[in-house]
C-alpha cells in the first residue's frame, strides 16, 4: 500500500510544505540521503503546541506535537524526492523536546514520531534517534524534529 494512501487510511494528511523561518533550506540531498531540516508543530501556519512539555504540556501532547512535527518533515521530504514512495529507509529522527526542570520522558514524547514512522514505512521505517530535552526551541515550539532518510 502506498504510504499516502495509508496516512489518508490513519485520518492524517501532509501539510503544504513549511517556508523556511531564517537563513537555511528545507531539504538537502547528497547522494541517496536528504536530511530534512528541524520541522516544529505548526499547522496551517500557526503554532499549535508551545511550551515546555512537563509543566505547559503534558507527556500526551508532546507525542501529538512530535506526530505533526513528522507530517511537517514528510511534507518537507515529498516536495524534494516528489513521492513518498521512494524511502528505502528511515536512517535517523533528531528530536527536541522544550522540557520543564527535572522532566525526563522525552523519549517518550518523540515516541510520537518514531510509532509513526513505523506505523507508515514498516521496517524500512526503523530508525537511529536522538531524543534530547532542550530550554528553549524557536518561536515557543514545544518539539523539533529533523530526519535523515534514505530514498532511490
């Protein structure tokens, strides 16, 4: 099954792809590797989960935030390669979790994403994966996510 048939299947869809918020590009492929730049939870442009995760949010949100952060870097990915299909593997999922003083669940918070993933490219969807609880992440956001993919 094709992967945008089986986000359409789980209720979710890729945004328009993200607009760069400084002085860098969405995407950069080398060879068979694109590494998507960090991707915040922004939906239809607006900021949709911020703070810190563990006083502003709970562990819950967080994984919602890290599952649109993903649809973010996907929309990101298939504006580059032009079809989903074409993963031969995820290789690494940075993630950046805001992070109240003393909470330590973010690997459960990119959880969010990384069950995603898997849910969508099965074994070709397990990946590497940093989970690193951060002060501060731009403009408020709660998670960042970034992703180094494999594709043909």
């Amino acid at each position: 099954m094709r992967i945008e048939e089986k986000l359409r299947q789980m209720g979710l869809e890729l945004p328009a792809p993200s607009a760069p918020v400084a002085a860098y590009v969405p995407t950069v492929r080398t060879g068979n590797l694109v590494f998507v730049a960090g991707q915040v939870p922004r939906e239809r442009g607006e900021m949709k989960y911020r703070g810190r995760v563990g006083r502003d949010l709970k562990v819950e949100e967080g994984q919602a935030a890290a599952r649109l952060c993903l649809l973010n870097a996907l929309a990101a990915l298939k504006a580059d390669v032009g079809d989903l299909d074409k993963v031969r593997r995820v290789v690494k999922l940075g993630g950046f979790v805001a992070s109240a003083d003393g909470f330590g669940d973010q690997p459960k918070v990119i959880d969010g994403a990384s069950t995603l993933l898997i849910e969508l490219f099965g074994e070709r969807g397990q990946h590497a994966r940093a989970a690193v609880g951060v002060n501060e992440l731009p403009l408020g956001a709660a998670v960042e996510i970034d992703l180094i993919v494999e594709v043909e």
